[in-house]
C-alpha cells in the first residue's frame, strides 16, 4: 500500500524560488574579482538566474549539456548555480588551482558547450581555448567596461547577455534524479575523475546540512563561503542558505587573513566555512595585530574540513573567538558531508582534556550515511576505537560511479570504498588514521601521519606540518616530520620531536625533523604528500645510518 501524499521531485530551482518567496530582501554580499563590493538578494539572484536559464536556451544548450565555470565565489557564480542547473543543464565547476593541462583534460572529458570565467582567468582561458574542442561560447563574467581584449571566438560579455534575456521563465519540472552539477577530484594520481551529483542528491544533502547538528544554518545565521563554490559545491552551503534563506557572504578570490577578517566583522558572520590553511592565515593577521579582540566578531562556528583541524585550532577557536568548532568528514564523491563532529550531551560533562581529544576526531555519520571499516579481506571490523581499516560508505549523496564510467565505483553490497584507514568508537565517532596510500608501515605495524601531524600542530612555534614515511633498512619506513615554522618563532629539531614525543606512542614518534619554508598543497587545499615523498625520496634518516 502506499501512502496518499502529494509527489513532487526534490529540485533545485524550488530552493531559490523559495528564497525570492520568502526571504526576498535577505542579503547577500559579494566582493568581486576587480575588487568592490556589490549588495543584492534573494528576488533579485533568483531574477538573475532566469535571465540565465533564457540565455542558455538562447545559445543552444539544452538539457543535459554541461556548462563548465572557471569562477570565485561572487554573486555572480552564484546566479549560474541556479540558472544552469534549474534550467536542467548541468554545472560543471573547474577548480582554477588545478594544473592548465588537467583543465584542458576535464573541459574536454565534461564536453562543456560553454565556458563562463572570471576575467582573472582571462590568459588562461585564452591559452587553452585551442584545445576545447565542445566549447562553443566563452562567457566573461563581467560588465563591458571590465571585458578583457582577447581574440577568442563567439566571446560574450555577461552582463550584456543577461541585459538580453528575458526574466519570463518558467522553472521546468523533471525527475529529481537528473544530473545536476559536476565536479571533478582534485587528480593527485592519475586523471581527475567526475561525480555527477543530481537534484535529488543535492536537495537531501541540503537538508542535512541546515540541520542543528550539522552546520545550523537558518534565516539568522550570515554565512560566509570561504570555501570554494568550484569545491564540490562548497559543501553544498549555496544551496543549504537558499533553503533557510541565510545571508550569503562571498569573498571572490580575496582569501588572506585581512580581507577574511574584515569579512567576519563588518557582516558579522556567525558561521564560516574554510580548509584549516585558510584560518591560519586569519590566525596570522590576527598576531600581527593584538588590538583585535576575536570574541567581538560574533562569529558563532567556525566550520573545518578539507583536512584534519589541528587541536590547537579548536582550542584557539573556543578561547579567543568564543566560537565552536565544528569539524567534518568527507570529498568530492560524498557532496561532500559524510560525518560531523558534534559532541554527544553526555560527553559535555567530561574533562576539557578529554572532550578536546573527542572534538579533533572527525566526527559521527549524519543522518543518510552508513559507515563501514574493513580489513584487507573484506570482513567488517568493530566499532571499539581500536580496530582500523578501510573506510567505506553508502547512502543517498554517494557517488555510485564516476562520469563517463558508470556505475563502477561500488562492491557487491552497495559501499563505496573512500580510500582512508579509519577506525570508529562505539559512540560513534570516526577517526581517520590516514589515506590508505599515507599511512606509514613500520615494523609491521601502521603508524598515522595524521596523529603525529595533530600533535606536532600543537607546538606554539609551528605554522604548519606534514608527516610522510621514508624507507628505513630495518624497519621499511620511518616517519618523517616536515615542518614550517611561524614567522619570528625558532625551534629545533630535539626540541620539536621532545615536543611530539609527551603526546604519541613512543615508537611513533618522528626519527627526524625537516624544516621548510611551505608545504605543497592540492588544488582543493590538502596537502600534497605525493609531492612531499617526491622530494624526500632519497633523504636519509639519522637512524638508517646507523641501522
């Protein structure tokens, strides 16, 4: 028997006709590429976004075309998050950062009919329009005053094209399993990989994000998107903000410590989301000028993923911005909310010691997914925060497979394998131990670089640290601890590594440490550890010299 309720299919043009609906006036604040700062709302995006609709229809794209971006988080990229996907198209986001020759290859793989960018994208867009064969329309995402001078066929300006296009468009009704958007994986090994999410995905996942124990996103929250909307679409913030009707806040390309903080004061940003390097560049201006009294800003949670949030983070986030930290788990194929650290009421009792240990793990699986830890044989571990495997998952925002490749990415039950070693207690929390390729093997035994990079964070004179294994004769890998130091701050080595040592097991600790003057990181923010083996390939530790 089913049951007599109205059915109508989960889309993401209903999310921003409810915003113009019903938070009409609701601001949304963006800076752009050229450096001013424009004011709109709700009524006036979600105009804007059909004059889009009208202007894809009016150069030929219909649905299921892919409509690739090279754009910053402004008002204007937000327009097309509406526009290209409500009109049934689908959005193919390009993360800039990545290398010209991995752009060329996804463009082409995506066949994107037209190409919107950002005019400081202008000479890149103009070296590799050659090479993209599908496109058949360059959009500048700009007014003709700012229109860059590049011979490139069938350029648009877009504000000329919106100008027109007609505002009558009728959002169209199709099946909610419609491919929305595309986003591709950031390609450290290999070529990047497309997840095709669609409306059904998209509007499910926004539910849970908005939820009080995720991120807690309502009419009177001011939400700042640091994170990128070319970044698995900015953890689906865009979407989450429309559907509560938040004030939207958006930086463009403007990330640094002075221009994030401004941002968090004169819109007095209750929540933010960015990648733990992001807030340490806040971190840094904030040092720079001690008059600033943190706790003013207002801001209420200060959101963290991408990679591990340092434990010296969260306490820095509590102590002197008065903020919660609320860190999560997961990537591109997974929309990306796969787990978010939330402490159960119970646990609010305990120790700060012990509920710091609590908050740096990467949290419990939301409502819509399941996890699973497995050993080499396949055979499901338990949940005793002491067993760790490969981390799979399943629900209804995973990625089945990969664009263009079907549905190829999951085992014979239905779990999608994510590529990390993790282990869970039985409250439910997860805790990575690394990616299965980082992982150091030692003796025999698995050591985490996650772990001793937590705990080498701690350390008051450390920016930033990363933790890779290096062949050792005895033991086949050793951990090695690259460090970047803070600007004006000094420690050695021994004092480092003493450091580390009160804080992991002891036969985990680092047999040396390198200093640097930056870390490699992804496209998308994480460190690039791929690079970092590369160019400590032939180190040598002092204990292999006496092995």
């Amino acid at each position: 028997m089913l049951g007599l309720m109205q059915d109508h299919p989960l889309l993401i043009s209903s999310l921003i006709e409810y915003a113009a609906a019903y938070h009409p006036e609701q601001e949304i604040v963006s800076r752009t590429v050229e450096g001013d700062t424009v004011r709109t709302n709700y009524a006036q995006v979600e105009r804007r976004a059909r004059r889009v609709a009208n202007a894809l229809a009016g150069l030929g794209v219909r649905e299921g075309d892919r409509v690739g971006t090279l754009a910053w988080n402004t008002h204007r990229h937000l327009e097309l998050y509406f526009g290209v996907s409500g009109s049934g198209a689908v959005l193919h986001t390009v993360n800039p950062r990545l290398f010209p020759e991995q752009i060329d290859y996804i463009v082409n793989h995506a066949e994107d009919s037209v190409l919107f960018f950002d005019t400081t994208f202008a000479e890149l867009v103009a070296k590799l329009a050659p090479k993209l064969t599908t496109v058949r329309h360059f959009v500048a995402l700009c007014d003709r005053a700012h229109m860059p001078a590049l011979d490139l066929p069938n350029l648009l300006c877009y504000e000329d094209l919106l100008a027109a296009s007609s505002e009558d468009y009728q959002w169209p009704q199709f099946d909610e399993r419609t491919a929305s958007s595309l986003c591709y994986t950031s390609g450290t090994t290999g070529n990047p990989k497309g997840v095709l999410y669609s409306h059904r995905s998209t509007v499910l996942h926004s539910l849970k994000a908005c939820a009080a124990d995720t991120f807690s996103v309502g009419a009177d929250s001011s939400v700042l998107l640091v994170v990128p909307l070319f970044h698995a679409n900015a953890w689906g913030m865009p979407y989450a903000c429309a559907m509560t009707g938040a004030k939207m806040v958006l930086p463009a390309q403007h990330l640094d410590g002075e221009n994030v903080y401004k941002l968090l004061r004169d819109e007095r940003v209750t929540f933010s989301t960015a990648v733990p390097t992001v807030w340490l560049m806040l971190f840094q201006y904030l040092d720079a000028h001690p008059d600033i009294d943190p706790r003013a800003l207002g801001l209420k949670i200060a959101g963290v993923g991408g990679s591990a949030a340092p434990a010296a983070m969260v306490e820095r986030f509590e102590r002197q911005f008065g903020a919660r930290v609320v860190q999560g788990w997961g990537m591109t194929e997974t929309s990306p909310i796969g787990v978010i650290n939330t402490l159960l009421p119970r646990l609010e009792s305990l120790p700060a010691a012990e509920q710091l240990k609590i908050k740096t793990k990467q949290g419990r699986a939301v409502w819509g997914v399941e996890l699973r830890i497995e050993d080499d044989e396949g055979r499901a571990l338990p949940h005793d925060g002491v067993a760790f495997g490969r981390l799979k998952v399943r629900g209804p925002w995973i990625a089945s497979g990969y664009f263009k490749a079907g549905q190829d990415a999951l085992d014979a039950d239905g779990w999608f394998d994510t590529g990390d070693v993790a282990n869970i207690d039985p409250d439910g929390y997860l805790q990575l131990v690394d990616r299965a390729k980082d992982v150091i093997k030692s003796g025999g035994e698995w050591i985490s670089s996650i772990d001793l990079e937590n705990a080498a964070m701690g350390h008051p004179a450390v920016a930033e640290a990363a933790v890779i294994g290096v062949t050792h004769p005895k033991w086949q890998e050793r951990p090695l601890l690259v460090v970047v130091k803070r600007p004006g701050q000094q420690v050695s080595a021994a004092e480092l590594l003493e450091f580390v040592a009160g804080r992991v097991a002891k036969w985990w600790v680092p047999d040396d440490v390198a200093f640097v003057d930056a870390l490699p990181h992804t496209a998308t923010g994480k460190l690039l550890k791929l690079k970092l083996r590369e160019q400590f390939r032939d180190y040598v530790l002092p204990t292999a010299r006496v092995a």
